[in-house]
C-alpha cells in the first residue's frame, strides 16, 4: 500500500565563508533567510512523512531513519535561533560576525542522536537531513512526481555531486576505495538514465539506487566528522598537555617553596607527564589518553590547593599578628613587658624556616590575649 501525494521538499542553504571568517552582512542575511525556509519547510515534510508512514503501516519500520532526521532537525533548528539571535536585525560588528561563522561551521549541540554522539556542523547536518529526508519520500514512493522518472535521476545526479565532494575529503588510505564505490553508483546512473529516455520503466531500479546513494553520502558524512572529532581531541590534548607541563613545573616550585616555609607541610607527589607517552595520532586511542589527561589535571588541582592553603595559613598568622601589634599600639600596651614578649616569641616562630604552624598559631593566640588582659587591667 502506498501513497502518491506529492509532499513539498526543499534543500539545506549553501553556507556561506568558513570557520573563523568575519561575514558580510547581506551575506548573512540570505543565508538566514534561505535558512528560516528550510528549517520551516523540512519540519512540515517530515510531519508528513511521519504521518503517511503510520498510514500504510510502516511507523516501526522507519522509526530509525524518522527519528535521526528529526533530531538533526531539532539541532538546525536550535542553531537557526542562536545565530538569528546573534545577527540582532543586521546590528554586528565584526566580533558578532566571526561569532555567526563559528556558530555555522562549529560542532552542533543537541545531535546526539547521531552515531556515537558524534557532533557534525551545521552545513553537514543540513545535507544529512536532505538526504535521510529524500531516502524517506524514496521508500514510501512519496517523491513529488513520483511518475516522472526523470526527476528522480536529476536528484541522483545531484547527489552523487555532493558525494563526489565528500569523497575528495577522505583521508589516503580509504580515498581510493571511496572513488571506485562512487564510479561504481554513476555507471549505474548513467545506465538508468540512458534506460529511461529509451522509454524503459526503471522506477523499480532507482529505488535501491537511492538507498545506496543516501547510505554512502552519510557514511562520507560521519566519517568526516570523526576524523575531524579526532583531529580535535588530539589538538586538544596537545594543548592540555602543554598546559599541564607548565602547571606541574609551577607546582613543583611552589611545594619546594610550602615545604621550606610550613611544618607540617602537605606531601602530594606531582604526576610525571612523561609516563604518559606521547600524545597519539589515533581516533582509538586519543579518548582514554585525553581521560588520563584529565585525572593528572585533577591531581594538579588538589595539590595546588592543598600547598597554597598552607601557605595562605602562614600568611594569614603573620598579618594577624600585625594587626594585634597596631591594636597593642593604639591601646598604649605595647611596650608592657608581657606584651613585648608575647609579640616577640610570636614573630621569631613566624619567621623560623619551616614555621611550625600549630605552636604558631597558639603564640599568635597567646599574643592576643595579654593584649586583652592588659587593657582590661
């Protein structure tokens, strides 16, 4: 059972520039047009398709593909708003332009739906959705003019294009693969529509070309994302590496400095990066070194905080005794004999090299209240 009621399509706007680009205005503007009608047009498609899928009886058996396409939607659809929210009526200056290029070509939010959690920019997701959305109308016979054959070779032609593209951004190794799966589909577009202007009827040959097409783009698709995900994390940790040498070289500074000013001093031992190895270059091993990563950042952190609170203490004794001594002053009892003492024991301690910071703290104590007992008396 199937329907042949032609449903509106549409397809994802060219984006404009790239990462990082200051955008001309007018540029942004038709983009965020083009945008607003794609974003408005696919959710209507795809609430038909959803809807004629459940009539013939086929809810269950699309549920997968529908559910993808929604959620790529709702993740362009949620980044139409931060960028038109961004774009203010045409009121940016260049940081507010740069800003829309990375909302464009940065990482979406919100597809998570995607294999793996993987995140894909919003040009990609656009050309995912078309062409989840087209293998849809394909497999419920809902293409419009379903009857003209014609039209459905030019939207493989036009696939097969954006193919052609994505081919050309694979790495070496799968490059050479990738070309001949992508002449192996135009041999057979070329077949089929040489077919159809003999007049041969090959609606049942452009189907499973279709899927093939549509199963190839968004293999391309997710793979480019991945590997740029990997090139992500292996910069990433580049950087949080380098980041966590200069941490740990400053940490090592500052115990030496805790350990030589406070008795008890904290004794945390800083993370040797080197038996970490070197960051690494592959997908499957970048994620759990990045991990490793990050607890020796905590274990920095905790040691951080642990040598500079006892310092701080430290500190704090010292000024605490200085404000006693100017009380001592302003009360006229600094120069009593117990008064003088106190203060004096106080500041020698201080000043010993490692502090001991209890007995510290009780002559610092101590100090304070023959303040207070001379001026009560």
């Amino acid at each position: 059972m199937t329907s042949t009621v032609p449903i509106t399509t549409t397809t994802a706007p060219v984006a404009p520039g790239q990462l990082g680009d200051a955008l001309d205005p007018a540029v942004i503007q038709t983009y965020l047009g083009a945008l607003d009608t794609w974003v408005r047009v696919r959710r209507s498609e795809l609430a038909e398709l959803d809807e004629a899928a459940l009539a013939v009886g086929r809810g269950g058996e699309l549920a997968g593909d529908m559910s993808l396409a929604l959620a790529l939607w709702k993740a362009i659809s949620d980044r139409y708003q931060l960028v038109f929210a961004t774009w203010d009526g045409g009121r940016v200056l260049r940081q507010e332009r740069e800003r829309i290029s990375t909302l464009i070509w940065g990482r979406l939010d919100g597809a998570a739906e995607l294999p793996g959690g993987l995140a894909v920019s919003l040009p990609e997701a656009g050309r995912l959705c078309d062409a989840l959305t087209g293998q849809l109308r394909s497999r419920l016979a809902l293409v419009p003019g379903a009857d003209a054959a014609s039209a459905r070779v030019r939207d493989l032609r036009a696939q097969l294009e954006r193919i052609r593209d994505q081919v050309a951004l694979e790495p070496a190794l799968t490059r050479d693969a990738a070309v001949d799966r992508l002449a192996g589909l135009m041999a057979r577009l070329q077949d089929l529509a040489a077919r159809a202007e003999r007049g041969a009827d090959v609606g049942g040959m452009v189907g499973p070309l279709e899927a093939e097409a549509t199963t190839f783009e968004r293999d391309l698709i997710v793979g480019n994302a991945r590997r740029r995900d990997a090139r992500d994390q292996i910069i990433s940790a580049r950087e949080l590496r380098a980041d966590l040498e200069a941490r740990a070289s400053a940490l090592a500074k500052l115990a030496a400095t805790c350990v030589a000013t406070v008795d008890p001093a904290p004794r945390y031992a800083v993370p040797d990066l080197d038996a970490l190895g070197p960051v690494p270059v592959t997908g499957e091993e970048i994620g759990p070194y990045l991990q490793r990563l990050d607890r020796v950042s905590q274990a920095l952190e905790l040691a951080q905080h642990a040598y500079a609170d006892a310092l701080a203490e430290h500190a704090q004794l010292v000024d605490l005794l200085d404000a006693y001594a100017a009380k001592a002053t302003a009360s006229g009892v600094a120069d009593r004999p117990d008064v003088v003492h106190a203060q004096q024991a106080a500041r020698d301690l201080l000043e010993r090299r490692p502090c001991p910071l209890e007995i510290a703290r009780q002559l610092v104590a101590t100090y304070q209240t023959w303040i207070g007992k001379e001026i009560a008396s």
